[in-house]
C-alpha cells in the first residue's frame, strides 16, 4: 500500500509543476518559448498551521489543490516511490497562481 | 489564459520602472540627464497583510497602484510570460513617491 | 535491566527505519529499486511538551508509534546496549507516514 | 513636476549639511578650521511610525525641520533629480542639534 | 569544611558517570563491550528554576539524584577538591535514565 | 552660537575623564603611578529613555552629572567645535563612580 | 578620597579569590595541592537588578558579601587604584559557594 505523508505545523507537501520545454519531435514550442520562468508546485496536503512565539495558533494561507509560486531556495525533497515531493513551510510561499 | 499571481501575507508585486536612457535618435534626453537615480517601481498587486510575533494582524502600508521607492538590494525576480515582475516585502518598501 | 530513556520537554525518542537494500541471496529487491528515499524512523517515547518564550506550555504534534519523516540534517544519536537511537525535537519532524 | 518622496513606517528623509571647507578664495575658513566633525543633516520628510515586535505603533522622535546627528555607518542614498536625499530609520538618529 | 556549590537559576551541577572499561586483571567486562555510549550523570543539585523572556519562573525538569542523558558537547567543567563536576542548563538535558 | 546635542531615546552624551599622567614639570604624580585604570566620563545630557520590545518606556539609570563607568568598547564619537564628546546608550554604563 | 562603583542594572561587583599556591617557604601547601580550580569571587555591590524584554523588573540571585562561582570566560576588568575588581552580569553566575 502506498504511503501517505500528513505534513506537521506549518508545513505544506508540494509536486513541482516543471513547463513542457520541448514538443514530441523536440520542436521548441511557441508557448514555451515564452513560458514563465516560475518555481511553482501544486499543494498536495498541508499541515494544521503553525504557532506564534507565545503558543498562539497561526492559520494556514495556502490550501490542497493551490497552484503556489515558491521562492527560488529551500525546500527539503522528499522521494515516495516515483515520486519527487518537496516540503514548504506556509510562510515561504510567495503568492497563489490563478488562471 | 494568462497567469495571476497573488501575493501572501505582506508581500508585494511590483514592475519596476527603468528611466528613459536615449530619444529615438539615440540623443541623451536632457530630462534624464539629470534623471533621478532610484529604484522604483509600480505595485500590481498586495497581499492581506502580515503578522507580528503573536499572530496579530499587521496592515499594509503600501497600496495597489502606487509608485514606490525600493531598497538597492532585496527582492525575488518573477518572469511571467514576457513580464519581468518582483516580489518584495511590504516592509522593505521605503518610501512612495508622488507627483 | 535494561536502561530506558525518558525524552524531556519536546524531545521525542526515535529508532530509525532503514529500507531493506537487498534479498537474502543479495539481489536487489524490485520494490527496494523504487524505495523511497526518505528519513524515517518510529517514535519510542516522547517528552510531555515544550515552552513558548513567555512559559506557555506547546503540545506534542507527534505520538509514540507514529512512523515520523525526519530533516535530512539534525538529530542526536545514543547508543543504548545494542540499540542506536536518535533523539529529534518535535517542532524538527516534517510530517506522519501514514500507510 | 517634482517628484516627492513620502517615507514609510519609521524612516525619515534628510538632507546632509556639509561643513564649508573653504572661502571663495580657498583660504581656510577659522570657523572651519575647528569645524565639527559631525555627520548631521536636515529633515525633510518623516514617516508615520513604526511598530514594535506585537504590532503596537511606536511614535516618531524626529520631526521635519530638525538637525539631526546622524550616525557614521548606515543610510540608504535616493538622488531625485539633482538632490542628494538619504533615508535612515527614526531610532538610528543619535540626537537633534540646537543652538 | 568541604565547599558546597548551589546552582543558580535553572542550572544543575551534574557529576559524569563513566562506564567500568576492565574488570580489576584488566578484562574487557562483558556487559561492557557491549556497554551504552551516552554521556550520562548523576544530578547532585538544581537551581531553583530559570526565568522566560518577560520573567516568568519557568520550573525545572530534572531534580537531585535523577540520572540524565546529557548532550555531547557544552557543560562548564568545575573542580571541587579531588572531585570533577560540571554544570549544565536544565533545557539542554536530553533525557531522564530510568532502569 | 554653540550647538548643543540633545540625545535621542537611550543614549547619553559623555566627555572623558582622563587622569593626570604627569605633573607640569613631567614627575609622574604619586597619585597617578596608582591611577585607576578606568574608562570613565562626565555626563553632559541624557535622552527621555529608551523602548521595551512591545514599545513600554524604560526610565534612565544614569543623569546628568553622573560620573560614569564605561565599558571598554562602544561609544560614538562626535567633535562639537574642540569638544571631543563621545555618544553610549544607557545599558552599556557598567556604574556610576561615588567619592 | 577613594572612588566607589556602584555597579548598573543586573551588574555585579566582584573581587576574585585566587587560590593560595605556597607557603611562605615556598612549600607546595597540603590544602592547595588538591586546591579546587574554580573561578570564584567575593561579590562586593551589586545593581538593583535587571529588566525583562518588556520592561519587567527581575530581581538578582546573588547578593553582597556572597562567594560566587564564575564562567570561565567573561567579566569586564576594572583597576580603582591597587584593586583589580570585576564586573559580571547576575545571569552570568554559576553559583554560590558555601562551607
């Protein structure tokens, strides 16, 4: 069966999204010529929420299902059979894409 | 369709503003002879706001719309299809400039 | 008798689960070749909880018997008999493995 | 039309006095000859306040018109047309000159 | 008169406990070959309990003639008579040593 | 007109003491062969007093007058005309020097 | 008239006791050979105590007259004519020394 990971705190478990460079023939495609140059990732799962020097509980900004944008760094890579997760903490994120 | 990104917490997207260099013909435009040397740039979008040490809500203090003056180092580049954005603290903003 | 150790504070006790490399006739097993490659190990006892700065008492995020994805860096190694036992702060747990 | 530089949170805008080294003539000036070695300037512009670590608004000690003793280090340099501006934060000015 | 040293604050005054190498003809004992490699000590005295950042007493977790799991490095080494004892914090105390 | 310094929050305004090497015909005074080798000062002015984290006023330790113990590093100097007057902040006076 | 420091704050006064290496004769003293080596010092002023990080007055552990156990390292020197004093912080004391 395969494992789950439940992210703890303030931490949020991610599946980078890496832009299509080549076509099946290896043309360049005119979309990706252009393509953002953004590091950005899928939310997979996220943790319950952090909390405050003083013990306050800290409310996540980022959900499951959010495209995020992240910061150039950082990051802690995580291998789940095939797969190649990264695990964010909630502040790091730099904003939500939206179509 | 094109991308959007929204800022979390007390980031800013900003699209700096490069002064004027040269006319067409290439002559040195006397308005930026004397251009000023400051790193600006226009605030596209901001997000809710950050959070001091305890959780407590912290405002923003810039606005969408407004030109501002930007500290020398700092800031994530973010390219967008053709656009060339950053992304910085609300708190590293130093100042507005108006007309 | 044998010795047993009680984490203090937000420590827990952690034996670290390591994936079978090969079978017993040294081949390399087909589910080892897409093992995962994470920091795993199960929690053996936990300490009762930590301080924020003012004193509050934080509660524990992880239990004993939880199977704990551990930072690739950090942990406190003790040897105790036999046994290598590594001692990890709470807040340094990435996440739950959950089948 | 000019533009004009608001200062943000806690920081304020001077301009720097220099000591006048020498007469027209370029003769040594007496006065400045035991001239003070200060690093001072005027304000020009101040921000509306910080904020201390849990949000609370901190209050200016600087207003605009002051002299102000500035420290050695520090300052970021703005040039807004032929105007040599620096901005420093409030709590780093070192006291106010009077006569 | 012997001196007698009370530990302030949240310190504690530890004497070290060293694993018996050989036996008296100098015979590697056999419970320690396979001995535990911790650095562990008794506990000869507490202080009265540390203070958080606004001043709080913050209590202790370990008490005289409690046997700790101490870290590897850190510890102020101290020299009464023949006797070497060393003092350490009470939050930098790994675990408790129960049989 | 001579300018005066009014130092701002914490600081204060001190001008050295500096002991009597020798006598006017260059005898080492007895006094001075035992001198106390201390970095003391005068103070000439204070600030209203300094900020807590959380912006609570914190009161003066030190006043005019006082005849101050100076720590061995630190001190901002300002050159007022002849006057080489040195800037501290309040918490790093290590006493105040009775008869 | 001889000067008298009253040490600042959480700041305490303290002359070292060195530990007597020989007899007059030169003799290795019995009681010295197994001298303790501690840092140790006889507490002469201490401050009114220190503040939290919000301000909050917190009290001092060691008082005049007290035998303390220094760090090893630390301690600001202080020569008031033939007297070679020390001046630590309240915090800094390891503990009391009693017969």
């Amino acid at each position: 069966m395969a494992k789950k990971i439940l992210p703890l705190l303030d931490r949020i478990l991610v599946e980078k999204i890496v832009a299509p460079k080549k076509s099946v023939g290896g043309v360049l495609l005119p979309e990706s010529a252009s393509a953002s140059k953004v590091n950005s990732g899928k939310v997979i799962a996220t943790g319950p929420g952090g909390r405050a020097k003083d013990g306050t509980p800290i409310p996540m900004t980022v959900k499951e299902g959010d495209t995020v944008l992240l910061p150039e760094f950082g990051g802690t890579e995580v291998k789940i059979g095939e797969k190649e997760l990264f695990i964010y903490r909630n502040d790091d994120v730099l904003g939500i894409l939206v179509e």
